[in-house]
C-alpha cells in the first residue's frame, strides 16, 4: 500500500525533514522539503531538499559528492514532519563537518 503524499503537506507546503546516519542514528542535518523534493527522493533514493534560501529544489550531494542514500522514511505522529535514515558519502553539513549539529549553546544543566 502507497503511502499518500497530500497528508505530508496538509498545513504547509514546505515540511522539515531530519536526517539521521541509518546505523549510528547521530542527527546528521536538518532541511526542509516539498512535495516534489519527496517525490525526488522516492524517485532516486538521494535526498532531495527544497532550498529556501535559494527558492530551489536541491539534492544533497549534487555539488559536493556528498549525497545521502535514503535507506527510510517515516513520519511523525502529526504527519508534517518527516525523517529520513540515511547512509551518508561523506560529510552532511556543507562545512565539511559530519554533522550540521557541532555549535554547543549549552552542555549539562545549570
């Protein structure tokens, strides 16, 4: 059974999507997608994105060699956010870091 599409994006056309590395499950990015960027990606099987910034659809390793093979992907209980299990080429933020997630605000609790 197909999983219907038009329930992702019944409150906004533009959803986040967080990328988690398929075994270690370390929180790689997070990004945004529409409609189309999840066809993409169902279609591929790389990760698609829709830029907003740059108010494009992108997908993620299309520049860099660093694409992210969509090994999952399930939504959350509201159905409008989604995750994606990923096996990564390389580095996932365009810093060269692993992961987006490396800027510490605050470690333990005051």
């Amino acid at each position: 059974m197909a999983f219907d599409l038009n329930l992702l994006f019944q409150k906004s056309e533009l959803i986040p999507v967080i990328i988690q590395e398929a075994d270690t499950l370390e929180v790689l990015m997070l990004g945004f997608t529409n409609r189309r960027a999840v066809e993409l990606t169902l279609e591929t099987g790389t990760a698609w994105f829709w830029s907003r910034s740059r108010r494009e659809l992108w997908n993620k390793g299309g520049t860099s060699g660093n694409f992210l093979h969509v090994k999952k992907i399930v939504t959350d209980c509201d159905t409008d956010t989604l995750l994606y299990l990923c096996k990564p080429d390389g580095p996932a933020c365009h810093t060269g870091n692993r992961t987006c997630f490396f800027n510490t605000i605050m470690e333990g609790m005051p």
